[in-house]
C-alpha cells in the first residue's frame, strides 16, 4: 500500500515558489506572457517561464499559440487545473486572514516575492 500523502502528490505539481501564485493569476482566465510577468511579483522572465512549461506538461495548463504577427500567446488552465486552483484557494485565505500575524511574527515572510 502506498503510504504517501496525497499533498506529497500535489506538491509534486505546484512545487516551487511561483507555481500556486501563476494559477492563482490563472484562474481569472486565459492571461499572456506579459501580463501573468507584471501579476506574479518578483518572478523573472526565465523562472516564469521554465514554470509555465512545467505546468503545461503536468496537464495542468494549455498554451495557446495564435499563429499570429505579431506573435500571440496566452496560457490557460485545463480542467484538472481549474480544480489545483480551486484547492489553492483555502491557502490563499488563510494567507489573508493570518497576514498581521505573519508580518508581524515573520518579517519579511508576507510579501511576495
């Protein structure tokens, strides 16, 4: 019998410190390059994306090239990602809702980036 947590799963896919912030971004819906880069603090143009890659070949979002000049992408979640975000979500209320506590007890640990 597998012993393993299903978090030890989970962590396998939005391991790292950007991944839960790009879905967070991404569950608003199909976002470019530029703008998930201006949403998600602090990332570099190089982690951000070696982490959408990442997540597209977890299945867990879908880059979608246009074709277009000049050149047009946007990355969106698949079905199991829209569920990854929708499990993130508690996370990211118990983040606000202990933000003073956080801030206050682990300074510097309540910003992004």
């Amino acid at each position: 019998m597998d012993s393993r947590c299903g978090l030890d799963v989970a962590l396998r896919i939005v391991g790292g410190k950007w991944k839960p912030l790009i879905l967070f971004h991404l569950n608003r819906g199909p976002t470019r390059f530029g703008e998930l880069k201006r949403l998600v603090a602090g990332v570099t143009e190089k982690m951000l994306i070696q982490h959408l890659r990442e997540l597209a070949d977890d299945g867990v979002i879908v880059r979608h090239d246009y074709r277009e000049v000049p050149p047009r992408v946007d990355y969106a979640l698949t079905d199991v990602g829209v569920t990854l975000a929708a499990a993130l979500a508690p996370l990211c209320d118990w983040g606000n809702v202990n933000r003073a506590w956080i801030e206050a007890t682990l300074p510097g640990k309540a910003q992004a980036g």
